[in-house]
C-alpha cells in the first residue's frame, strides 16, 4: 500500500517508502531489546539450577540385642509414626534374665543384712578379745609377782605369759576382723541396703535385663515411611546394630547445588520457588536453610589433588539445601526426585532469633 497522499509526487512517494523501510529497520530491534532488557529486569537477582534432588533423612532401623524375629508388623512402603512397634523378638531368654537378675537383687540385699550382722558381732567379739587380753596381762603380772615372792612355780609364769601372748594375738586378730566387716559395709556401718554397692550392682544389672528385654520390642524413633522391609524375615537371627531396613523422614527437602558464581547473593531465609519433574504443573514454596561448608569433592575420602601440570579448571558446586515451608501431603515426594529451583536474592532474609540487631 502505498502511504504518500493522492496526487503526490514521484519524489514524495520516494522519500514516504524511504520512511517506512526505515521504521521498518528501526523498530523491531527496538522491540526486541526492549523484550530483552523487561526479561533481565524480572529476572534480576534470580538464581537457578535444574541440579536438584529431593532428599530426606534416612534412619538405620535396627536391634539392640541379638534375638530371633518373631513378628514383623509393617509392610514396605509404610507410613508410621514415633513409637509405633515395628518388630518383635524372641523375649524368652530375655525374661528369664530378669528373673534372674531379680534373684540377685535379693540375693544382694540379704548379703549386705549378713554383712552388718558380722559386723555386730565383730564388735562384740572385740569386746570379748579385749577383756580377755586384760584379764591374762593381768594374771602375768599376778603370776610374776607369786614368783618373786617364792609361791609360784617358773611353770605357772609361764603359763600366764603364754596365755597372755595368745590373747594380744587374738585380739589383733579380731580388730582386722571387725575391719574387714567395716569395710565390707563400705566403711559406714549404718549404710542402707539401697546404698550398698553390692545392691546398687544387683540394681545395675536388673535395669540392663529389663531394658534388654524392652529392646525385643523395635519401635520407630521418628515419623516416616518405612523402606527395604523385605529384607527382613520371620525367624532370621539379628545382631546388635545391624541394619535391617530403612525408615525415611517424613520431612524431606530439595538439595540444589548451585554453581560458585551463583553463591555470592545466596543467604538463608532468601524464598525459593520449588518444581519437581515429577510434578511439572506444580509448584511448591520453600526457602534456603543452609548453604554447605564445602563442594562435593572436598568431602571425599581422596580429595582432588590440583597441583599438577595438566590441571584444567572446573566450575564447582555447592549444595544448598532448600526446606519446604509446607511439606506437601497430596503428593509423595520421594528421595531421590529430581526437580529445579529458582531462589529470589532481591528480599532481604528474615534475621533469626537470637541474631545481633
């Protein structure tokens, strides 16, 4: 179509085209970089990465005590909450150690009742020791002086001293006993029962066979889902600290690592936007709640070893773990889910409690 008036000239008709193919060049680009600069403007201070993972604590369940598994009460893949019973082992061996143990707390408490009779009659025996050693000191003495006087005999001098001699050595015989009886009570003879440390062992040892026996009872220390259950049969022996299947925490988060020259805005409490592959028409608030002390490779049992000649220089990543601020209950987010995260560096965080002003 022609844009130059009716009636023009060919040289306004020439110079209008001109125009036109000129707005025609302009425009456009200008356009486009005005689209561009918008983009950039709303994408200011957003920083992303498709390298994400759901991921959840994952709790070892296992036995305290080696027993055989009598009954198994969940199933894989199943929900359960803190302190619901997971599986029962054989408790009979187990309650005959109580009872034992039992018997040896009485046990105990009857012994520490005939260690302070002993020691009472220690006491006494001292007593007797101590008047008899009097007595026969005396009756040398009595015995020498009859000598000297001419009324007794050389024989019954000696048989004074003897019995004298005999007597100071019973007597010492008789303090070590009443020591031992003493420190057979600890050294305090009015020590209660419950006091006594051959109650408080018997004690010791009831308390350990009552919590082994609790132990034939595994119950879930969190609230989660249950995994590998399978793993685990009716009859099989299990060791102390042996892990029989798996329980996943019921509160997940999303592990994004992001490059290192995306980590200078990143802060905890900045609000992050949350998609998992999984579930590609939702999405899902969250926020930072750490940032890693260091990338992957640092914690690795050989760590990289850069002083050679051929090094080559990699971008590192850094793990940041995104928390969900509502953990999703319509969907299963299971470990392991791969998703992306958008985290908005523009808001200033939330300072925590206990933070300087």
């Amino acid at each position: 179509m022609d844009p130059s008036p009716p009636g023009a000239s060919l040289g306004q008709r020439l110079r209008a085209l001109d125009r036109r193919r000129l707005l025609l060049m302009i425009v456009p680009p200008v356009l486009v970089a005005l689209a561009i600069a918008g983009w950039l403007l709303m994408n200011a201070g957003l920083v992303s990465t498709d390298n994400a993972t759901v991921a959840a604590a994952r709790v070892p369940i296992s036995s305290s005590v080696r027993a055989r598994v009598v009954h198994i009460l969940v199933k894989e893949d199943q929900h359960v909450h803190a302190g619901d019973v997971l599986f029962r082992l054989d408790d009979s061996d187990f309650k005959t150690a109580v009872s034992r143990a039992e018997a040896e707390l009485a046990s105990a408490r009857l012994r520490v009742a005939g260690l302070r009779a002993t020691y009472r009659q220690s006491l006494a025996d001292q007593g007797v020791a101590q008047a008899n050693a009097a007595y026969t000191r005396s009756e040398a003495v009595r015995q020498r002086n009859l000598f000297n006087a001419g009324v007794a005999s050389q024989r019954d001098v000696d048989q004074a001293a003897n019995a004298a001699t005999v007597a100071e050595r019973q007597l010492l015989a008789q303090a070590q006993a009443q020591a031992t009886a003493l420190a057979d009570l600890g050294g305090d003879p009015d020590i209660s029962a419950d006091e006594h440390p051959l109650v408080q062992k018997a004690r010791a040892a009831l308390e350990q066979a009552r919590n082994d026996l609790a132990h034939t009872e595994v119950v879930a220390p969190a609230d989660g889902v249950v995994a590998r259950v399978s793993q685990l049969q009716v009859g099989s022996y299990v060791q102390p600290a042996q892990t029989v299947f798996w329980l996943i925490s019921g509160r997940p988060w999303m592990d994004a690592a992001f490059k290192e020259n995306q980590l200078g805005l990143l802060r905890p409490g900045h609000t992050a936007d949350i998609q998992i592959d999984a579930y590609p028409h939702r999405s899902f608030r969250g926020h930072v709640e750490s940032l890693s002390p260091g990338t992957g490779s640092s914690f690795a049992v050989l760590p990289a070893e850069n002083a050679t000649g051929n090094w080559v220089r990699v971008v590192q990543r850094l793990n940041v773990r995104i928390a969900f601020d509502e953990a999703p209950a319509d969907v299963a987010l299971a470990v392991g889910l791969s998703g992306k995260v958008k985290v908005d560096t523009r808001a200033h965080p939330p300072a925590k409690s206990g933070d300087g002003v």
